[in-house]
C-alpha cells in the first residue's frame, strides 16, 4: 500500500481551501496538454471520450485499457505540474476490485495521478479498495457514457425523485469511501448543488449547473470542432446543451482556452441554458 501522491493532495487542499472554481478540461496528447496547462487550466482529464473525438466511435464501449495507457503519457509530457485525472475504461474495473486497483496502477504509471470509474453503489467498495491502497479516485455519477445501451441513451439522470435521491446516495457513499472528486454529469441543477452541499468531497459537473465545485468540458466540444460519428454527416449532429464553443469568440485556440477558464472561475459558465 503506499501514500497518496502528494501532488495530489496538495492540490486537492488548495481547491478545498480557496473556494475557487475548478477549470477541467479533457486532453488527449501533449500539445494540448501545454496549451492548456499554460491558459490556466487546473486538471487535465484523459478521458475516454476519446473513443468518440479521437477514434470517431459512437460511444466510449470499445476504449481499451491499452488506448487508455497510451495518452495519459503524452499528456503527462506537456504538462508536468498538472493535475492529471485518467478514465478507467468499461471492463477495466468492474469484475473485482483488486483486478480494478492493478488497471489503476498502470493508469498511475502511465503518467495520470487520479483515475476516474463510473457507476454508483456497486462501486463504492472497488473506490475504497483502491483510495486504501494509495490512489486518489473520481467517482463518475449521473449519466455514465459506459452504461449509455443500459440508460436507453443520452438522457439526463435524476429527474425523478427515487432518481435523484440514489444519486445523492452514492454521492455520499463514494465521498465517504474517499472519493476525491464526484464528478456529476447531466444531473438537474438543483440536484447537483444539493450534492455539492451535503458532501465533502469536491464534486465536478458537466451539464450539472453552476453550482459544482468546478466544470468539465470535452476540449473538442470547447472549440466546436466535434460533429458526431466519423462516418456521418456533421448535419445528423446536435451538440449537448452543456456544451459551448469558445472558439467562435475569438481567433486563438490558446485565447478560447483561457476564456473557458475564465468562464468557470468568473462563474458565467455555465450558464442556465447549458444547465437542466
């Protein structure tokens, strides 16, 4: 068992401590991963998003934890003092939680700091597991991309009131089990401020309202150059709510960067009609 890295603990402490925004973004290589540690940005997710915006599939199902191991190091090359959280890919982590922490290791090893894993109550021990046994956790609640053929699709999460009071349940669960962040992803606004609220941990949201600890947004959704499935039509694509394009306001991939961090610390994103 070892200690937490202490990067991340110090950086969690600053967060807890300054009441501050955190600015979030998904980063794939290191010339993002430059350009967006210098626009101010505070943690860097790998994200298996890139399944989607790298490899052009419809959903996150067919991410390996090969593709996963890959990036985290480029990213980890151009950003050697950022906060580096990388996604546990489905099937990496499910079956047992000792099989969870050794892809857990290989994603720390990779270069990532912090991984992150989706579902709630049925995953609060594995989360346990592996924060005992020296890695920080993000636990990802509200709509999980992995579980999108069980969810019958990309629907917000926590309508209802059994809905919304599991979610804030496993909150809870996973903030008591060590969970570093919960990350709250198409949730009601209201319901993600009640989260943020009754728990401890610092919890982070995309398309969960202003109220969150911090924002998370897809890099290419960020500039507006995402438009679905590879071999689509970019006319069949409607973008999500929760999603802006920065880069229409201005000529500067570096500048659109920079104002998304601004945008998050200012608290002017997002705003209510990127929230449900």
């Amino acid at each position: 068992m070892h200690s937490i890295n202490t990067q991340v603990i110090s950086k969690l402490a600053k967060f807890k401590d300054s009441g501050e925004k955190i600015a979030m973004l998904t980063c794939y290589d290191a010339t993002f991963a430059k350009i967006s540690a210098a626009a101010g940005t505070d943690i860097l997710l790998v994200g298996d998003s890139l399944g989607m915006v790298l490899q052009g599939g419809d959903n996150t199902l067919h991410v390996t934890m090969q593709d996963m191991i890959y990036h985290p190091r480029s990213v980890a090359a151009g950003a050697p003092d950022t906060l580096i959280i990388a996604d546990m890919p489905i099937g990496s982590y499910e079956a047992d939680k000792n099989t969870a922490y050794q892809n857990a290791q290989l994603l720390i090893e990779a270069g990532a700091h912090m991984v992150k894993l989706e579902g709630g109550g049925e995953m609060v021990n594995t989360v346990h597991h592996i924060v005992n046994m020296g890695i920080a956790v993000c636990a990802h609640l509200g709509f999980t991309p992995q579980s999108v053929n069980q969810l019958g699709g990309y629907k917000i999460q926590g309508k209802t009131d059994i809905s919304a009071k599991k979610i804030l349940q496993d909150a809870i669960a996973m903030s008591e089990a060590g969970a570093a962040f919960v990350l709250l992803e198409m949730v009601p606004a209201s319901l993600a401020k009640q989260i943020t609220e009754s728990i401890n941990t610092l919890t982070i949201g995309i398309g969960a309202g202003i109220d969150c600890s911090g924002q998370v947004l897809v890099l290419h959704d960020l500039l507006g150059i995402y438009t679905g499935v590879a071999n689509k039509a970019p006319s069949d694509y409607k973008a999500p709510r929760f999603a802006k394009n920065f880069l229409c306001e201005t000529n500067s991939i570096q500048q659109a960067i920079a104002n998304y961090v601004q945008a998050v610390k200012n608290k002017t994103f997002p705003a209510i009609k990127h929230s449900y």
